[in-house]
C-alpha cells in the first residue's frame, strides 16, 4: 500500500476494517499465535468491570451486553471484538461482559494480539479504525439521547434491530433477547415508562402486537424524515 493510500477513508475502512482484523489474527500462515475456541452458556461471563484481564475474544456466534455499574451499556455481536477496548497488559476492563445466548468466541492472548499487529507494518491501523467505528457508534446514539423520552426509545429500538436484529421488506427485528426489560435499562428509563410508550407504540403501527418479540413497521418508520434516515 502506498503512502497516500493511508489517508484515502475508503481505503483505510476496506483495507483495515474489523473482518481484516479477524482474519489476521486467525491467520496460521504468517507470525501464527495460539487461539482457544470457548462455548458459553446464556448468562456466563467473560470477565468484570475494574479488574485486569489477559484475553481479546472474537464473537464467532451469540449476543453478548456490556455492563457498568449494573447498567447495560452496549453489545457484542458476532463478528465483532471484546476486550480489544483495553488491550494493554495492565489495563483494567471498563465494563462486565455477559452472554445473553448461547455463545462461541475465539481467545487470544492481549500479549500476542499486540506482538502480531507490531510485527506487520501497518498493524496500528487495524486499532484504529477499529476504535473509530465504536466511537462513530456511540457518537450517533448519543445524538438521540438528548430528545423526548418517545422519539429516543423508538429511535434506539430501530437502530439496535439494524444492528443486533433482522429486517425483511415491512419488518425490522429485534432479538428476542432484547427484551423490553433490557432496552429500558439501556436506556436508563423505569419499566413502567417502557411498557406505557411501547403499547401507544403498538396502538399507532409502530410495533407488531407481539407480547415475545419487539418487531417494527418500516412503513410507519418512513413516515418520520429522522427515522426513515435510520433505515439506510
């Protein structure tokens, strides 16, 4: 790659991106390192909030949610990197990491994590970009945080199911373990308030009148220019 490549974004996201990533690390060909295969039950952790751990884990299936102080604060899907967000050898985890399925993820050792990517030339970028789609993530949820109760629930359940869940041609999808008891938490609102704006929801199209699953109407989701924007 030449230098003035390192600074074309489409280049940096193709080349550098987290399937890149994955495939370096599971890559025997060249500097291999050792990797473990775990199984994990719906409830298991992978480790504490505040405490040194030694590991970076590849979700190759399963959910996972990030707690901090008994708040949900984000997820892991597959595909996707835990523990990557600390990966120093010293550095103490920032949130606890619990599966909510049925799980298996790839284990690598911080320190061999670290070795591979100095032994290739352009191994900082991997970090990089990786760190700049979390924030770029987090940056967009928090633009809805500061809106009226309705609209941030509405528009965190739409971009959670783009995300997390499935959609066909009328329907976005939740998981079903993203309960509604889970969203509020997320959210950082009381059950009662949930229950109340998710059954006005059900009254006005938005969500399916399922009791097991949260399924939303596209149809009325295009309906509002800010939401229909979540869609793309």
């Amino acid at each position: 790659m030449s230098y003035m490549q390192l600074f074309d974004k489409e280049v940096m996201e193709e080349t550098f991106n987290t399937n890149q990533l994955i495939n370096l690390l599971l890559d025997k060909e060249t500097y291999p390192i050792l990797s473990t295969k775990l199984l994990l039950n719906k409830r298991d952790i992978l480790f504490h909030e505040n405490q040194i751990h030694d590991y970076i884990y590849i979700v190759e299936s399963g959910l996972f949610s990030n707690w901090k102080k008994e708040q949900v604060i984000g997820f892991t899907k597959q595909n996707e990197f835990i523990g990557i967000d600390s990966i120093l050898g010293n550095e103490t985890s920032f949130f606890t990491v619990q599966a909510l399925t049925k799980s298996k993820v790839w284990r690598f050792a911080k320190e061999d994590v670290m070795r591979k990517l100095v032994s290739t030339q352009e191994g900082v970028f991997y970090l990089y970009n990786e760190m700049k789609a979390n924030n770029e993530y987090l940056i967009q949820r928090n633009v809805y945080q500061m809106t009226e109760t309705k609209k941030r629930i509405v528009a965190n359940m739409i971009q959670l199911a783009k995300r997390y869940g499935e959609e066909d041609a009328q329907h976005l999808i939740l998981p079903k373990t993203l309960t509604k008891k889970i969203i509020a938490n997320y959210l950082n609102i009381t059950m009662t308030t949930m229950y109340y704006i998710c059954k006005k929801l059900i009254q006005e199209g938005f969500l399916e009148p399922i009791s097991h699953q949260l399924v939303m109407n596209k149809a009325v989701i295009q309906e509002d220019k800010m939401l229909a924007g979540l869609l793309k």
